[in-house]
C-alpha cells in the first residue's frame, strides 16, 4: 500500500476581497507533494502561485483573504491527516516553523534587521523544540554549519545587514530548516541572486532534503532550474493548475499547449524552431478575463469553439494530468 | 561610532555658538531700554547712564557680545536686573517644577500614545482604530488652557481632588508639591500624545507590511509576539526620535499650562522677563533651554545605537 502524500492541495480556491470588488486569483489549484520528493510549480507571473504557497502556510493576509472552497490535506509527522484550510489558527501556527517551513523570495529583506540572526533561528526553535535559550543557541550554531556558513560561532551573533544575500538566504533556509520540517516551500528561493549562488543554493536545498527526507514544494520562473531540482513540475495558468508531470515527460511531451508554449519559451527551445510549432520567445496575447471556458483559449493555437464556453477539468492519466480538452489530438 | 559621537558632539558645541549669537542680538534689537524701564518715569538721565554702565550697556555690542560669550562658557549666565541675583540662581530656583511637569507629561504622553498607536496599526480600519484616530484627532486640537481650565474647576474646583494651582509652599514635602504636577501633567500628556500616537501608528503601519514580518508569522510564534518584538522593535526609531522631541520642548517650559496652573516654572519666569525686558533672563533661559534640547536631541542619537544595529556597525 502506498502511503498518502505529505501535502495534497485538492481543488483550491482562494478569494480576495479588495477595493475594487472580489477577486479569485487561486481557483482550482490540485497538486501533491510525496516525503522527500521535489515538486517545481511553475506559472507566469501573477498566475497565483505565492497565494496557493500562502493558503498552505496560513498565511494568506487577513482579513482580505480566505480560502473559499478545497482542501489542503497534510500529513503530520504523527501520520494523522489534516486539512489546513478548515484548521483554527492557534493550531495552524503549531505546524508553522515546525513541520511546515517556507524561504522567502527576498532574502535581502526577508530577516528582521534589529534581531541577530542567531536570536532569530533561536526563537523558532524555542517556540517549537522547547529548548532554553543555550541550547536554542547552541542550535542555531549547528544549523549555521548545516548551511555551510563560515566561522558559524561567530556569525550568529551578526545582524543581516553584515551579511550578503547569498549568506542571507542561507540563513533562511538554516531558520527554514531549524524545526526539522517534513514540508519546506521554497518560493523563488533564488531568483534574487546572482548565479554561481543560485547552483549553490540549489544544491544545498537539495542536498538537506535527500539527508532528511523532507517534500519539497520549489516555487519558480525559471524551467532551467526545474530540469536540474524536480521531481515532478505542476504548472499554473491564471490561478488554475493546467498540468502535472514528471519531470522528464514534461519536458519530453508536454499535454497542455500553455506548458508547451512555456518550454519553447526557453532559450534552448526557441532556436530549434523550424519544427512547425510557431511560439517563441514569448506567448502572444493576455491573460483575459477567466469565465466558463479554459482560461488559456485565447491565446491558444489549437482552441475551438467548445474550448471558450465549455467548463474544462483537470484530466489525471496515470502519474499525469492535463487541463485540455483537446490534449489528445493535439499530441496525435 | 566613537567618531559619529564626537562629530555629534563638536557639531552641538557649534549649535550653542549659534543659538547664544541669535539670542544676544535678537533681544538688543527689541526697542525699549532696560535701564529706563528699571527705574521708572522719575529717573534722571544721569540715574539711567549710570545704571547702563553698572550692566555694561553703555558699551559697543559687539564688545558686549564677546564679554557676555566668555561668561556664559564659564557658566555666568550674568546677574538679573530685577530679581537682584544670578540668572543661574533664578533658573535653578525655577527649574522644579518645569522638569517634573516635562517629565511627568512626557511619560503619559508616552504611556497612552504608543500603545494606542500600536493597537491603531494592528487593527487599521476597525472600530478601535477609528476611535483612537478621532480621539487623537481631537487631543491635537484641543488648546491647552481650556482643558486646564476645564481639569481645574472639574477635578480641583468641584471634586477637591487636587490642588487648584500654584506649586505649593518652597518648604512643603517634595510629594506635596509634586500632587501640584498632577493637573498639568494630566493636560499636557494628553495634548502631546495625540502626536505620538500618529507617529506610532504611521510607523508600525509601515514596518507591519515588511518581508521579515511574514517571515516571523511563518515562525508560527504568537502574534503578539511578532507585533511587539518584530514589528515595534523595527518602528522603535521615528517613535524614540517624537517623544525625545516633545521631551524637549516641554523642558523649555509649557509657557501656557504654567501659566494656567499657576506654576513659577521655566516658563513662567520667561515670560515675566520679557515683560520686564530682563535681558540677562531671557538671554539665560534661553541659552539653558537651547542647551538642553540639544543635548535630548544627542541623547535620541545614542539611544538609537541601542535599537537599531545599522547605527551602531
Ligand atoms: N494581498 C493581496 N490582495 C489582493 N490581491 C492579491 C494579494 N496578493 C496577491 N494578489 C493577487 O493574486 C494574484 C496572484 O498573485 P501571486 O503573488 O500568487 O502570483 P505569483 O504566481 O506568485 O507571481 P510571481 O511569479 O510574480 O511571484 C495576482 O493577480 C495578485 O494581484
Ligand atoms: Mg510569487
């Protein structure tokens, strides 16, 4: 038997209310993460990937957003099975920093300018491994060195702005890390940095997730880092999930025209261009208002009419799943 | 940062320079002659020369300038016209009631305006925050002489809770005249607070929207604890740098409520030196006032070494 998913995001929707009336940026958003296992989750911008990382975290900003429909099933590290959407917040906030972590974008802001790094992985790990304030210490320290961070017993008593970025972003993932966490989110852990510390990045976030097993869910722009960290890839469209694949199968055959036009998008890709397929560099059009149909009809090449006015839902084949009516016919 | 401290510190030395030059010209050129005032309208000519070489008046300015400058970087603040002792004696006689009403006024200042603020930022938009800013609103625009009147018949007049005015008899115990500070502490607090609260509003409202504060929710420490160690501690500086500041001016003496409440402080005996055209006094308060301010304003600069480690590295 195999055992449930560490993370299972079924069918979510995020609302939010603003000025301007309600908006939906998340709105049927599937996806799972097994333990020890990299799931990239890949999108154009605004396609609602921070929100759905938010919406797991408990995070989403209040009292403007709520989670309106679906479930966030995860795994605690005693093997039962909670929905994080359906779950009061002082008990959200037990899993938070312990068994749930995320790492931030921007790791030049993301740490708290007035505390030393030291003070800020301790008081995670005194709020969720109940140790004193040495040994809370004495743990940070340990998990600077976890991190690769030079002279660890010295540094954790500097402040952020005395660091780089790349040092920085260590340091948030060694805060990430502290509380042993079977689930760590990752968005964009790397896109502030330049790329020799990206690869190195990459490879440490890689490296603690082999070492202790924990899922990864790496939230991303970049397909060239997908290829290199992922197990598995779930790409979004305009807040729905429009595909998810194996790594090599997606690369290989892509199911949804709006993955496909992603990978010709890649460098690599667009130079071999002859072969019939005519999107490069970027893909024409605008993420339009979304109404019945798939919301990618109306940049799509392959759409017809049923395409634009008929509901289209999330299609699993196996260890794959596509959001297109037409999948099938296009491949052929 | 011993560096910063001392350019600080030669930087205040030529504030002070500046503040004594404005304030010695500035009172030579009000009109109307000391010497005359002082001995009324029966004195002689002769009786006002004299009187003007006995306080060195009769001299050139710019000599006077210099004489007055060398004493007063000696801690001569000069010798009253009227009073018939040193300035430095009527400024200590006076000071009092001045420093504890500042103190006091600050410190509920203070106590009422950050936490308010702070509640205003966490709950921006409710109920609770739309009351604080109306009471805020108000406490900046109430005068305070009419809240003094109306604290004095109110709680003085009617209820007998405090004394009326004044400050009490010079040799009543230290607590008796300190119960004199009550009213006007009380007033002078409110009105002050009504800035402070903004301040702090503004600021946590600024820093509650940064990156770190989304990193220590994803702690899941208690939010509590993000508002008041992550969040406050980061908008420490612009709230440090606003009640220093009210610290300051209450030091050069709340001329209003002093007079208001009867209180013989700082800025009650300004003012009745400007009434007489007591050159030394005025010259004097100022420059102990002026003096004063500059050093909370120094002070402010070394507690913010203490909040926030980008100053202190
Ligand atoms: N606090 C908020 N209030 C209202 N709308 C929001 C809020 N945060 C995000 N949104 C909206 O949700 C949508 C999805 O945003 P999200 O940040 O999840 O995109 P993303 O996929 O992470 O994009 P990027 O790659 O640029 O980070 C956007 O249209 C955005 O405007
Ligand atoms: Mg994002």
């Amino acid at each position: 038997m195999i055992s449930p998913p560490l993370l299972a995001i079924d069918d979510l929707e995020v609302r939010f209310r603003t000025e301007e009336g309600e908006s939906t940026p998340v709105r049927g958003v599937t996806l799972s993460v097994a333990a020890g296992e990299t799931v990239a989750l890949v999108g154009e911008s605004g396609s609602g990937k921070s929100v759905t990382s938010l919406a797991v975290m408990g995070l989403l900003p209040r009292p403007a957003g709520r989670v309106a429909r679906g479930r966030i099933l995860f795994r605690r590290r005693s093997e039962q099975i909670v929905d994080l959407a359906a779950m009061p917040s002082s008990e959200m906030r037990k899993l938070r920093g312990s068994e749930i972590a995320m790492i931030f974008q921007e790791p030049m802001t993301s740490l708290n300018p007035v505390l030393s790094i030291g003070e800020q992985i301790a008081e995670s790990v005194r709020q969720h491994m109940g140790l004193g304030r040495a040994g809370a210490v004495k743990r940070a320290v340990e998990m600077l060195d976890l991190v690769e961070i030079p002279d660890a017993r010295r540094r954790v008593d500097e402040y952020p702005h005395q660091m780089s970025g790349g040092m920085r972003q260590r340091v948030m993932i060694a805060l990430a890390m502290s509380c042993n966490p079977s689930l760590l989110i990752a968005d964009e852990p790397t896109t502030a940095l330049d790329v020799t510390i990206q690869a190195q990045i990459l490879a440490l976030i890689d490296r603690l997730r082999r070492e202790v097993g924990m899922g990864v869910l790496f939230i991303t722009h970049n397909l060239g880092v997908v290829a290199e960290v992922a197990d598995r890839v779930t790409v979004m469209y305009a807040g729905q999930v429009v595909e998810s694949s194996p790594v090599k199968d997606l690369f290989r055959s892509p199911r949804h025209p709006y993955t496909s036009a992603l990978l010709n998008c890649l460098p690599a890709r667009a130079k071999r261009g002859a072969d019939g397929r005519r999107m490069v560099q970027s893909i024409p059009g605008t993420v339009g208002n979304v109404g019945e149909g798939c919301a990618f009809a109306p940049r799509c090449a392959h759409s017809i009419e049923m395409c634009r006015t008929s509901s289209v839902a999330l299609e699993a084949d196996g260890e794959r799943s596509a959001r297109c009516l037409r999948w099938r016919e296009i491949l052929a | 940062m011993w560096l910063t401290l001392g350019r600080r510190i030669g930087g205040l030395l030529i504030v002070m320079f500046l503040v004594a030059a404005m304030v010695f010209f500035l009172t030579r050129l009000a009109p109307g002659d000391p010497a005359a005032l002082m001995l009324g309208d029966q004195a002689t000519a002769e009786d006002i020369a004299h009187l003007r070489q006995v306080y060195g008046l009769d001299k050139p300015i710019l000599v006077q300038f210099v004489l007055w400058l060398k004493e007063i970087a000696t801690g001569n603040l000069g010798q009253s016209i009227f009073l018939q002792r040193p300035v430095t004696q009527a400024i200590a006689e006076r000071a009092e009631p001045t420093f504890f009403l500042a103190l006091f006024s600050v410190s509920i200042a203070a106590l009422v305006g950050i936490p308010a603020g702070i509640v205003s930022a966490v709950w921006r938009g409710r109920v609770v925050d739309q009351i604080v800013s109306g009471l805020a609103m108000l406490a900046a625009n109430i005068p305070s002489f009419w809240l003094g009147l109306i604290f004095i018949q109110f709680f003085a007049v009617r209820l007998g809770w405090f004394p009326v005015a004044g400050y009490g008899d010079p040799g009543a115990p230290f607590v008796e005249r300190i119960a004199h500070l009550a009213l006007p502490a009380t007033v002078l607090g409110i009105v002050n607070s009504a800035l402070i609260i903004r301040f702090t509003r503004a600021s946590m409202l600024d820093v509650l929207s940064d990156d770190y504060i989304r990193t220590a929710r994803s702690k899941g420490i208690s939010e509590i604890r993000v508002v008041l160690r992550h969040a406050f501690g980061n908008a420490l500086v612009p709230i440090i740098t606003v009640v220093g500041l009210t610290a300051a001016l209450l030091v050069g003496g709340a001329i209003v409520t002093e007079t208001v409440f009867g209180l013989p402080g700082i800025g009650n005996l300004v003012v009745s030196a400007v009434l007489r055209r007591d050159y030394p006094v005025i010259q004097g308060a100022l420059i102990v006032v002026a003096g004063i301010y500059v050093l909370i304003n120094l002070l402010i600069d070394i507690i913010y070494t203490f909040v926030d480690p980008r100053v202190r590295y």
